[in-house]
C-alpha cells in the first residue's frame, strides 16, 4: 500500500521558530518526493494545536506522521495519543527533536535550519519501515509462593493473604520464626522476641488464606510473572504443582562459621559463644560458665570475620550492646569489655542505646586485630601497642552471610547474586526488594544484612510491590517495544541467553532457535547487539529503522 | 476502606514512589507538596553513592511519569491545614497557594526570567547564586514550569511591573490566580516530607559563616553540580581552585545525640567528586566512627581509600584561624594536630523539618524526643504511628538513605493495600 506520509512543524512560540528558518524549513520538505502533507503550527502540544494534528490527520487519510517539535520526553506520548484518537497506529508516528538538539544550541540561524532540515529527512526515512504495534494483555494468577519462614517471610505473607489472594508459604525446617525466635530479647526496649514472633506464628497459623507447608523447599521454579509453575517437595515427601503469578524469597542468612577463622578460639577454648549460643543461654534464663559458675569477666568481640567478608554486617555493633545489657542485669558484677573496630549504630534511637549501655559500666576497647587465647584476648591498639586482658568467657559476633541454599535458589529463580553473594536487587536506590526477574521479590537478610526492623519493612515493600501490580482479575499488560528473533536467521548459537539480564529468552530444543518471553523482554537490546547472525531485533527499533535514520542524518 | 483515595505529603523520591504505586493499584492520589518542584532533597544531588549513578537522571523518569499519571492529582506550592476524621475516611484541608503561571499554557522556555528586576538568592542552590521573583528553581526541575515568588516580585509589592507578562509568548502569566483552599476526602494518609540539615552556624567551633570557605554538604553538592551554580567547578570564593580539602563527619552528632546514618557514606561520595574535578587536591577525612553497614558500602569505602584520601580519626575537632588562611585542629585520646586547609566540607546532622511540630499537631501524631515523627513501635511497625490510617516514610521517621527510603515508601503502600477496599 502506498504510504500518505504527513510532516507537522511546531514553532513551540519563539522557541523554535527565533532560530529555525520555518517557511526554509516547509518549502524544502514540501519538495520531497512521499511528503503528502506539509504544516506548521505555532504550539502543536497546545489543546488547539492538538486539535489541528487531529483533524489533519483525518483529513488528508494519512499513514504516517512525523512531527519535528521538542524532545520526546517532552511530547512523545501526547503526539502518540492524538494518533491514536485520529485513528491511526500510535507506532506510525516519529518524532524528532529540533528545539533541544537544534533550535536550542545552535546560534547560527541558518545552521540549525539546515539541521532541523536533515532531522526531518532522517525521521522520514525510517517512518516507512514503522510497524504497527499493539497492546497485549495476558491472564494472571494472584496467588503467591512466599519461601522462608522467617519474620519477613511471615509478614509478607501475612498482608498478601485475603480472600482472592492465597499464598503458599514453604519453610525448610519444621517451624516458624526463622533467626528472630532463636534471640532472647529485641532492642532497643528489650522485649520477649518470643513474644513477638509467637503472635506472628500465631496469625501465620490462623489464616486462612495461608497455606503452610513446613520441612519443604522448592525444587523447580518454571514461567514468569503472573503465570509462574513451581514444584515443591513437601514433608510427606509429596511433590507439589503449585500455580502462583509471584514468588517472595524471604530465606534469611547463615552465621560466618566460625571454624574459619581459629584466631578467635572458638571451638578449641572453652566458654566461647557465637552469638546465637549466647542468645540461647539468655533464653534458657541463666549465663554461665562451662564448669556452672558464673563469669567474671566477659569479653565481646565485634566484626568477627568483616575483614574476611569485605562488608559491615550492620546489626552487630547493637546486639554486643544488648548483651553488655543482658549481663549487667543478670550479674552486675560482672566486667564487660567491648572490642570494637567501628561503632555503626545508625539511627534516631540507637545512640542513647550505646550511651545508656556505656553508664552502666561496660568497657569500650577499639581494635581492629583481635586474637583469643586461653582466658585471654590479645589485642592491639589503634597506636599499635600489644596489649591482653583476662576473660573467662568470650563471646563472638560473626559475620552475617548468605544462607547456604543462596546460589541453588538463584540459579531455579534465575535471579542474580550480588555483593557478599547475597540476592541482588533489581536496582539499589529504586527498586530494592525487586529483582531482574519480574515477579520476583527478595527480603529481609537474603537481600543484605540488616536488622529487624528494615527486614519487616522490606517484606512489607514487597506486599507494596505485588499488591500494587498483581491485581485479581485484572490482566497485565506487558511491554511493547520488545525483542525479537527471526526464527530464519537464528543460528542457534545462544549467545543472546547468556547477555539477557532479565531471562526473557528461552531456547527451543526442538526447532534449534532462541524465543523471546514477551511477557519477561523489557527491550533492551542487549541480544540485539550480541546477536552474531543479526536474527534479533528490538521492536521499533529495529536495525532497519536505525539505519535508514541514521543514514540519511549522516548524508 | 471506605474511602480508597490517598492523600501523600511530599514530593520527594520517597512520597513520588509510594504516589505511583498507589496509583498502579487503581487509587487516586492527592499528592500535596510544600514547594514548586518535585524529586525533593534528591535532585540535588550531582551523585548518589555508592554506584555514583546521576541522580537527576535516577529521579527524572519518576518525576516525568508522576505528571502524566492520570491517577495522580499533584498539589504544589500546597500544605496541609486541617486533618479530621479517621482510618478510611479522613477530611483534610489543604491550601494551594497561587503560582501565578499556568501549569497547562507555560512550556518552560523561561522567556519570563531575564526581564524580571528581581534577584534574590536561590534557596535550592543554597544561597550560592541568584534567582528572579519569577523563577525555576534550576535547570530540570519537574514540573518545568515557574512560579512567582509574592514575597520578593514588586508586583506584589504596590509596583506596576508586568514585564514578564509581557515577556509570555503563550499568556501562561496569571496574575489573577487566587490562593485556594481544597477539602479532600482520603481513606490513609502517607506522610513523607523529608528532613532538614542542621545549621552548623549553631555550633560555632566549626567556623561556618566565619571562614568564607567552609561549606555545608548540600552547598558542595550544587556546586559539584553539572546544573548548579558553578556548572559543576569547584572553586574558593577567591576563584581558585582549592589545593587542600577536609571534610568533616559528624558534625552535630554529639549536640542532637544520635548518628545521622548517611553521612560517612555522603562524605566518602565527594573524595570521588574531588578527584574527579582536581586529581591533585589533597584530601583528608575527618571521622569518628565509620558508619558504613550493609553488603555494598565497605566495597566503596575501600575504594575510595585508594583514590589518595587520608583518614583521620577525632574525638573533638575545629575550624581555626590561622595567619594565612584556617586549619582543622582536631583532638584523639590526649594527641591531636592541626591541619591547614583551603577548603572544608562539613557534614551536619539531618535532622526534622523545622515545621515537623507543627504538621504533627495537624495530623494528630506524636514525635519522637528528638522531633521526627514517631513509628508504632520501632521494631516491628516502623511505617505505622499512634493514629490509624497515617503512615510515616522516609526520612520524616529516621534518617536514612534512598534505598530505605524507597522501602519504607512502598512498605506503606503495601500496609495500605492490604486493608483492601
């Protein structure tokens, strides 16, 4: 068919048309060969200058339109609309840009007449070669599959849970509450832990829009958002289909082992705890020697395997604090010692912590080299001087890691790992609890060490993110200008697979070519410039399009 | 709820997330902002660590999305007067004052600026130049539409001046404009309205105001700004370039007792915009302890190491005069030293806006003892306050850094939508 192509000037007030010749401008466009329609108009994003595109448009039955005005952040998507509204594939319009990158820049008058000229040759080159494209909708599932039990995993599955939402909650071990049940006290008010995730488990248990299976984990995770097909192995040792359109990965973190790192004595003197050992003995009410007498003298030593890491765990420096509380109010007497390399404690509240912790006696020694001996903990000073002190119990702070099941949840999830190996977030400013795959979430410590407050906040962001963009009975409609690869010119070799970040590419086993997940491509372009045979392609971007562009830009 | 719609207080990265959010899920949104701009606190920023990612650039799709969003009704120049009622059906009163510029007609070409006699200085860029009665508070800002500041234009101070009326190709200019008073009807309210740096002024034992050279951390950062006053060069108020650079952690630390959370890292960010500028200045950091929790922040600080900084430790530090020029003296244990420098950077403590109290007695919320509005309970309600149906993010409630920010933003969200409705 042949094209009616129409070319619309705007002159946006003085803006373009001060240091754009317009009358040059129409008269040299109007005499090129395919231009049907030539017009000026002094404020085309106005209500009136709308109106005119509009009705022009209608008039003239054009195909295509190329407008030269502003940037395209400026007015691509309104010029777009009244496309649309005129009846016409929003895809058949190009707009090109002569204020910002010619009106706007080039002093010489007659110089950026000739640029807005070549912009407007460039656009009406590609336009030919636009194709239509339209809007897609697909069906989706609302249900969501939150792994780990913990207080995120909880608390996630506890705002997702309604009556049109079910959640499948799959804990690894055979109970709730995950790390913050094995604590004896939470900061800084000093409540029963117990107290607070036994009300969580609680309203877990209750609900009846959360199914719970516990000693289960997930072996297969298959689909994308809104339609995702996971396997589950369960307690009885049944293997479960379960069909959710979102998946939350809440699975916590492991303690550095301590066996690691034999400077810190643990395991070869007695009386030295990690932490979680220490928190143990608290619960169980009393603090006490191997031999069942009460310490003397307690050392607490920060940052155990930072340096090793290459990151600061956070929330360390806050619960040694605690401790120094939990032993001042069980034996007063006794000497507490804080080893310490950096004191983070972040926050309007944590200061006064250290400072009320401080005035009851506890003694702040800053060292980054720490060694424990028998009774003993040698360490040396900022100056570089050697020095000891007498203990007879230790207790350890080790590094928060990733939980051992991190790289094998990963690669199921297609999701990637970033520093210290924990699950890296889609972006770390403003997309910190989604991941490059969509309609995957990550919170709590599985995205990063932190306390438990930000880990509640993150589960709730991630009831944000899902409650907010996985709506019942309400379709998805994913991106447009997606890739996509020409089965005929497809090699095979899958090189595309390997660059897609968002694992929108799968390859088909049985016609030997990779195929694009529509629903996953978000058109970046990255298979596009590794394709070795020039098979894929973004949409609306296409090579063609550039090239004809570009070509006549450069002419 | 009763009501599904939503009012958000703020228009900073944390109150434009959770608006775009809200409205993704169906609901109308008010969202009300104190100043003629978007994307807060934020756009002021040249760099955000630790990726050193443009932040105008991080910002401006948000901000761009947040104007088109039919869901989204933006208020600026607003504040909020009167909060009544309860968890699903709250009435507020807002006044939205005149911007004397319409939204629809203006295109942003700033014709009107050059003939306006005003010129007072610019607040976004902290003083650090000057501005018209008629302004954008600087390049890009969002919605790039100005507004008339009443208090300064001499209009609005008995004279007869219409110059950039006249200047206006598109009559977008409307004197006219009335200030209004809108009553809205929300289900929740999310209160994000950001914080405040401390003044160092009021500790003078850092010689702010006395030495030319001594700068806040927010006037470093427009001047290493590509859109600020400087265009991004960094310079003495003599013009030259400054040789040697101490910046300053901690500073009203002590005087507001808590760590402001974000500065080590801001700090170790302009050891990057330096060298970037002048790979020969000397630069020395001044801390107390390194806050830098997390999995990605060590990396950057030992990075930053690297670049040539020196660290030095210090329990009291100050800004002395010195016959050329000043020197930091600073004190560890019972040692100490003195260093001279050309310029100095402090970083103050963030601290609440200086109308929290005033919003929080509007909005029937409590504040903490050091005035940022206080959370439900610390640990596990941290988004949530003393009175239904009102949530807190961002650094209105603590400070923090975007990543938190934007968490708590969309963990609000997430509170909200799963009271259904």
């Amino acid at each position: 068919m042949e094209e009616k192509i129409g070319v619309y000037v705007c002159e946006c007030g003085p803006n373009i048309a001060d240091n754009v010749d317009i009358d040059r401008v129409m008269k040299t466009i109007s005499s090129l060969p395919d231009v049907d329609v030539v017009e000026r108009h002094k404020l085309l994003c106005s209500e009136n200058g709308k109106k005119f595109l509009k009705e022009s448009i209608q008039k003239h039955g054009l195909t295509r339109i190329v407008v030269a005005a502003c940037s395209p952040k400026q007015h691509e998507v309104t010029f777009m609309k009244v496309c649309e509204e005129a009846g016409i594939n929003p895809y058949f319009f190009q707009l090109t840009n002569i204020r910002e990158q010619c009106a706007w820049i080039i002093t010489d008058k007659e110089l950026a007449t000739e640029r807005a000229i070549r912009y407007i040759r460039a656009a009406l080159r590609r336009i030919p070669f636009h194709k239509a494209l339209v809007k897609k909708e697909i069906e989706t599932n609302p249900d969501v599959l939150v792994i780990g039990g913990g207080i995120a995993g909880m608390e996630a599955s506890l705002l997702l849970a309604s009556g049109d939402r079910k959640i499948h909650l799959v804990e690894k071990t055979d109970v709730l509450g995950g790390k913050v049940k094995e604590l004896d006290k939470l900061l800084p008010r000093m409540e029963s832990s117990l107290d607070i995730i036994s009300q969580r488990i609680q309203e877990v248990k209750q609900s009846e829009d959360i199914k719970l299976y516990t000693n289960s984990e997930v072996e297969e995770v298959l689909g994308f958002l809104g339609n995702f097909v996971v396997k589950v192995k369960t307690g009885e040792n049944k293997e479960l289909e379960l069909r959710v359109g979102a998946i939350v990965v809440a699975t916590g973190f492991s303690m550095l082992n301590l066996k690691q790192l034999p400077r810190y004595g643990y395991g070869q003197y007695d009386n030295v705890y990690t932490a979680l050992e220490f928190e143990r003995m608290n619960i169980d009410g009393k603090i006490l020697r191997k031999d069942g007498k009460p310490p003397k003298s307690i050392g607490i030593i920060h940052c155990v395997g930072r340096e090793e890491r290459g990151y600061c765990s956070g929330v360390c420096c806050m619960y040694c604090l605690k401790f120094a509380n939990y032993i001042k109010s069980k034996l007063p007497d006794a000497n507490v010692t804080e080893f310490y390399q950096d004191l983070s404690i972040p926050g309007k509240a944590r200061q006064k912590f250290y400072e009320d912790t401080k005035a009851k006696g506890v003694n702040f020694i800053r060292s980054n080299e720490v060694e424990v001996m028998d009774k003993v903990i040698k360490y040396k000073t900022e100056e570089g001087e050697e020095k000891t002190s007498s203990v007879d119990m230790v207790i350890l702070a080790p590094a928060i890691e990733p939980s051992g099941d991190t790289a094998k949840l990963a690669e199921m999830l297609r999701i990637s790992q970033g520093d210290g190996g924990f699950f890296q977030e889609e972006h770390p400013k403003l997309a910190p609890v989604s991941t490059s795959m969509e309609g995957i979430f990550i919170a709590g410590c599985s995205q990063g060490p932190k306390n438990i407050p930000e880990s509640i906040v993150q589960a709730q962001a991630v009831a944000g993110r899902i409650l907010s963009s996985l709506i019942p009975g309400k379709k998805l409609e994913p991106e447009i200008k997606t890739s996509e690869i020409s089965e005929a010119l497809c090699i095979g070799c899958q090189t595309c697979l390997e660059v897609c970040t968002y694992g929108a590419i799968y390859f088909d086993e049985m016609k030997r070519v990779s195929v694009v997940n529509e629903v996953l491509c978000r058109g970046c372009g990255n298979c596009v410039g590794s394709c070795p045979s020039g098979a894929a392609s973004v949409k609306h971007s296409t090579t063609t399009q550039l090239h004809q562009e570009v070509v006549e830009a450069l002419r | 709820m009763d009501n599904r719609n939503i009012l958000v207080i703020g228009a900073g990265v944390a109150g434009i997330n959770a608006s775009l959010s809200l409205a993704d899920s169906g609901r109308k949104v008010y969202l009300v902002e104190q100043t003629s701009y978007t994307g807060g606190t934020v756009i002021k920023f040249e760099k955000v660590f630790s990726n050193l990612e443009c932040a105008t650039c991080m910002v401006a799709p948000k901000q761009q999305e947040l104007l088109t969003k039919e869901n989204i009704e933006l208020f600026t120049i607003t504040e909020v007067l009167k909060v009544e009622g309860s968890l699903g059906n709250f009435v507020v009163k807002v006044k939205k004052r005149a911007r004397y510029v319409d939204l629809k007609a203006c295109i942003g070409c700033s014709a009107c600026f050059e003939p306006c006699p005003v010129s007072v200085k610019n607040e976004f860029e902290e003083g650090l130049s000057e501005r018209k009665a008629i302004y954008i508070p600087c390049p890009g800002a969002l919605p790039n539409v100005p507004a008339i500041d009443t208090e300064n234009c001499v209009r609005f101070n008995g004279k007869d001046c219409k110059l950039c009326e006249e200047a206006c190709m598109f009559e977008a200019i409307d004197f006219e404009q009335k200030d209004e008073e809108i009553e809205l009807k929300v289900g929740a309210i999310v209160v994000a309205t950001g914080f405040s740096s401390l003044d160092p002024k009021e500790i003078p034992k850092y010689g702010y105001r006395k030495f030319s050279d001594v700068y806040s951390a927010l006037e470093f950062e427009r001047m290493f700004a590509s859109n600020g006053p400087t265009t991004g060069e960094i310079k003495l108020r003599n013009g030259e370039s400054p040789k040697s650079v101490a910046i300053v952690h901690c500073v009203g630390r002590e005087e507001k007792g808590y760590c402001s959370t974000i500065c080590c890292m801001n700090s170790l960010k302009f050891v990057h915009y330096l060298k970037e500028k002048l790979p020969d200045v000397k630069i020395s950091e001044f801390c107390s302890d390194l806050c830098i929790p997390g999995k990605s922040y060590e990396k950057f600080y030992e990075q930053t190491k690297t670049m040539g900084v020196d660290i030095i430790r210090f329990d009291d530090i100050a800004v002395k005069e010195e016959e050329k020029g000043m020197s930091v003296k600073y004190k560890i244990d019972d040692k100490g030293g003195s260093l001279p420098v050309d310029m100095v950077i402090l970083s103050p403590a963030l601290e609440p806006r200086k109308d929290a109290s005033k919003l929080a007695k509007i909005l029937g919320i409590s504040q903490d003892e050091h005035g940022f509005f206080a959370e439900k309970h610390s640990e596990i309600a941290s988004v949530e306050t003393s009175r239904e149906g009102i949530f807190i993010v961002g650094c209105a409630q603590d400070p923090k850094d975007i990543q938190d920010s934007v968490a708590q933003s969309e963990a609000a969200v997430g509170k909200i939508l799963s009271l259904g409705g």
